[in-house]
C-alpha cells in the first residue's frame, strides 16, 4: 500500500469514530419525566419558581418541573396548571424584551 493510501485510510477511520462517538445511542432518552406526571398542584406548596424544559434534541417533550418539599415533580404542559406556568414564563419573556428595547431606545436617544 502506498503512503496515500494509508492516510487516506487513517482519515476515513478517524472521522467514522468521530461519527459513531457524536451519535446519541438508541433507546436513551434523556427527558427528566420518565415517571408520569403529578395530578393536582397546590400552588402554596411550590419552594421555587418552575422549570420549563424546551423539546430538544436530547428530550423531544416539553418538560416542567416542580419542587414541593424537597422532591421534584413532573407537571403535564397540557394540564391547567401547566398552561399557567407557560402563559406566566411567556408574559416574563414579553416584559424583558420590552424593557431591554426601551432601554436601547433610551440610550440611543440620550447619545
């Protein structure tokens, strides 16, 4: 074999490994809701604010997530409580980008 060859064969080895290592491995999900979703929340009992979860190439299901006591729970995105919790992070979303454009404009005015 010639020198080319061998490199050439080199590369293509290396990129497979590289391949095979960035693949994620089937079956594996790595959502944190793999166990259900809790029924009823009492809002009084949260200790923090919820966890929304966007879907993403490591868990394709949106995710929220509770902690009551010292457990964390799992809330159905499609559950009145859930659509709560994203209506409320949506509203968040909308007056921070609000302020931040008021703010530039602001700024740029003052210049």
């Amino acid at each position: 074999m010639n020198s080319t060859s061998s490199i050439f064969l080199l590369l293509l080895s290396c990129l497979l490994v590289l391949c095979v290592q960035g693949e994620p491995s089937t079956g594996s999900r790595k959502c944190k809701c793999l166990n259900g979703y809790i029924g009823r929340v009492r809002p009084e009992l949260l200790k923090s604010e919820p966890r929304v979860y966007q879907p993403s190439s490591f868990c394709p299901e949106l995710e929220i997530i509770i902690v009551l006591g010292t457990k964390e729970k799992c809330v159905n995105p499609e559950s009145r409580f859930g659509q709560h919790v994203l209506s409320r992070q949506e509203r968040k979303r909308a007056a921070r980008s609000t302020t931040a454009s008021q703010s530039n404009t602001e700024s740029s005015t003052s210049l």
